[in-house]
C-alpha cells in the first residue's frame, strides 16, 4: 500500500486534468453539433467561433459544455471512451474468441512486441559491450562515449526513415529487422551510460585488495566489478525497454505497416477516428508499464539471490 498510494494518487490527478481538458478542447465540436441540431449558439456560425477563444465560447455556451463529453470522434476523448474502445479492442476481442484478430490492439501489441524485443537484445548487448570498452580502454572512452552522446541528438523521427531506405538497399525483406535497428538505437544509450557507472562503482579500495590477492583482470571483473554494476544495469534495462517501445513505435509509422501499435495509430489519423489513435497509446503504455515490471521483479529475485537489497 505504501507504494501503491503515490502511484495512485499520480493516475487521479492525470484524469482529473484529462476531464478537465476535455471541456476546452471539443467545445467548438460541441456547438457546432448543437448548431446543426437547431440549437441556439453564440456566437453563430463556426467560422465566427474560430475567432474567439475556447473560454470565451465555453462562458457563453455553458449548456453545450456537457455534450463535449460525449462526442463520437472528438479531439480529445474522455479516460471512458478510450477505455471503452480499449476494451473493446481488447478484451471482447478475447471474450469472442478473436484475440489474434487484425482489429485487435492484442494481435498489434504483439506484433510490436516481437521487434521491440530484437531491439531491446541489440541495444543491451552492443551497451553492455561498449561499456566493458569503455571502463578498460581510456581510448575508447574518449572516442566512443562522445559520438554515444552526439548519436542520442538525432530526432528518431529523422533517422528512422533512414534507416529503412539502408535496410532495403541492403536487401533486408521484412520490416521486423529495421523495426529492431531503430528500437536498439534507443535502447543502448542508456544501458551504455548506466553500465559504464556500474562497472566504475567499486573503490579504490576494493580494486587494490583483489590486486593484493593477485586477482587477474578477468578475476576483478567477475568477482567485483560485474556484480557492483548489476543494481545500475537493471535501472537502465527498464528505461530501456521503455525506450525501446517507442522506438519501435516510431519504426512503424513511415514503414507503411499495417500491423502494429504505431500503425494503428497512424491508420487512426489518416481515416480520423481519434478514439483508435488513444486506444493504441494506451495500449502501448500498459505494455510498457508491464515489462518494466516485469524487469523490476527479475531485478528484485536477482538481487535477493546476490545478497543486495533492492
């Protein structure tokens, strides 16, 4: 309950501001429904209402504040809608037996799933190797961790049609691969970032010890400086992964990809059904809140079995 109350606490103050917004944000949809209905607005016509601020229209049309709230396409849709279109995209989906359905925002998660995985090996495997590079090569550190640092200044939205156009020209069928390049990409720097701080963890103090039991390099590394750098490599492995999402997300909107969270999202815009747009966000959020917890427990059962305390 202790750490359940803060977390709470952040998702009510979220919706109540999301409520709060969705007043401003589809009032000019409202009047103009209510205008088309015979109702009386002010003021009238909508290109009249453009000219006026969303306050202003809400002090003058209090009445038609509340049918702002239950719009079929609006701008900003309220936590039940998107809960509702979730649901339906989801868990009736199971309940009629079609969860690997193409309408189902589950077949799309784990057809994101499977390229952010691939991403996320990459990204820990070349942070982790550049890490090692880095704590036993002063070469490499002042080579490498520069251009790690300039690389993380590129939009994604930039590189990642980039990376595609390579990726063909190399031959590469299939859009998983360029998909995984792209979530690496995000993935890496901070793996790299906090595994160099792990590694580097350990005291002068303990290195000279192992060296007073004339522990090899490979020895010191095993025994001290791996296991200080565990706590640090699991932090960075959850904003990883997170990371490593919305890289893979970000892969599949100029892919052309009609399967996938960020295609659904973009198919959402193109034909203009924001509730299908939100859906997909918070699918994507719930499946990036589940492997961060995921990877908490695995950090907290390997940490329990090393004797540190999580």
């Amino acid at each position: 309950m202790r750490n359940l109350f803060p977390v709470l606490s952040v998702l009510v103050a979220i919706v109540t501001l999301w409520y709060l917004a969705v007043a401003p944000m589809n009032i000019r949809s409202s009047l103009d429904l209510a205008e088309r209905g015979g109702a009386v607005v002010t003021p009238a016509g909508a290109r009249e209402r453009l000219e006026v601020s969303v306050w202003s229209l809400m002090l003058k049309n209090p009445e038609h504040i509340a049918g702002g709230y239950a719009l079929d396409r609006p701008r900003l849709p309220t936590p039940v809608q998107v809960g509702q279109e979730l649901w339906k995209t989801t868990g009736a989906m199971v309940l009629k037996g079609r969860a690997m359905s193409k309408r189902s925002l589950i077949y799309h998660g784990w057809i994101t799933l499977q390229a952010t995985l691939w991403g996320f090996a990459l990204g820990t495997v070349l942070g982790m190797a550049g890490a090692v590079a880095i704590t036993y090569s002063r070469v490499v550190d002042m080579s490498l961790m520069p251009w790690a640092i300039i690389s993380q200044t590129i939009p994604i939205v930039a590189l990642a049609p980039m990376i595609i156009v390579v990726s063909s020209q190399l031959g590469i069928e299939g859009r998983t691969v360029p998909k995984a390049i792209i979530s690496a990409y995000l993935c890496y720097f901070p793996v790299l970032v906090g595994m160099v701080k792990g590694l580097r963890s350990p005291a002068v103090s303990q290195l000279d010890l192992l060296h007073t039991y004339s522990a090899t390099g490979l020895q010191s590394f095993l025994k001290l400086r791996l296991p200080s750098s565990v706590p640090y490599l699991f932090t960075s492995l959850k904003v990883g992964i997170a990371a490593a999402l919305v890289g893979t997300i970000v892969g599949e909107l100029p892919t052309g990809a009609i399967s996938g969270l960020g295609a659904r999202i973009l198919i959402g815009d193109q034909f203009g059904t924001p509730l299908a747009i939100w859906a997909a966000l918070l699918a994507a959020a719930v499946l990036a809140g589940l492997l961060v917890t995921l990877l908490d427990i695995l950090q907290r059962v390997t940490l329990k079995r090393m004797g540190i305390q999580a």
